[in-house]
C-alpha cells in the first residue's frame, strides 16, 4: 500500500510539474484529458492513472473522516475508474475548464457511488 501511495504522490507531482498550468495553478479537466490521451504512452498513463488515484484515495480518506461510508465498492478497479473518468471528460467538454479534481470525484460519484451513501 506504501509503495502504491508512493507511486501515485510521485505521478501526481509530475503531472503537477509537466506543461499546461502555472505552478501553483489546479490541473484543469483539460490539463487531465491531455495527459491521460498523451501520445507518451507510458509516462502519461503512469501519471493519469497517479493523479485519478491520488483524488479517489484523498476521497475516500476525506469521507472516513467525515464517518460516511466508502463510495467506491472494493471490487471497481483503477482501471474502470480512470476509464470512467476520461469518459466523463470527453462527454462534458463545456466543463473541462473546471478543477480536474472536482470533474474526477463527480464522474467517480455518478458511476459508483450509490445516492444513499453520498449524504
């Protein structure tokens, strides 16, 4: 679990680095699509699958927290999840200009998460 949280912190502070916005800036929905269709295959999956792991743990910790119930069922995979997500994007192109974080937990919410878990 360690080496995982690790894996992701380090893909997250890439695509945090790489071009797009300012330091300092939130990624954008744009800035995620384009790093999770990126034509370097193996480093843009490396850091969209980091960056989609890293908002759905922060998620799931920040409900634990709050006492809710996990959203996200144990058997989803990252994989389903990342492909939601960069489904999401790619339907909703009117909203890519919006926090990239806030696009991720909203596709993640409508795909997996059942109305009665999320209040």
């Amino acid at each position: 679990m360690l080496k995982c949280m690790m894996a992701a912190s380090v893909a997250v502070g890439m695509m945090c680095s790489s071009g797009g916005a300012e330091a300092g800036q939130y990624k954008s929905g744009n800035n995620v699509l384009e790093v999770c269709e990126g034509r370097e295959a193996s480093f843009n999956k490396g850091a969209c699958y980091g960056y989609i792991t890293g908002v759905v743990d922060t998620y799931e910790r920040d409900r634990l927290v709050a006492n809710k119930e996990l959203c996200v069922r144990d058997e989803v995979s990252l994989g389903q999840i990342v492909e939601v997500v960069i489904e999401s994007l790619r339907q909703h192109p009117q909203n890519r200009d919006y926090i990239g974080a806030y696009l991720a937990i909203t596709a993640i919410e409508e795909a997996f998460c059942s109305k009665d878990k999320l209040s």
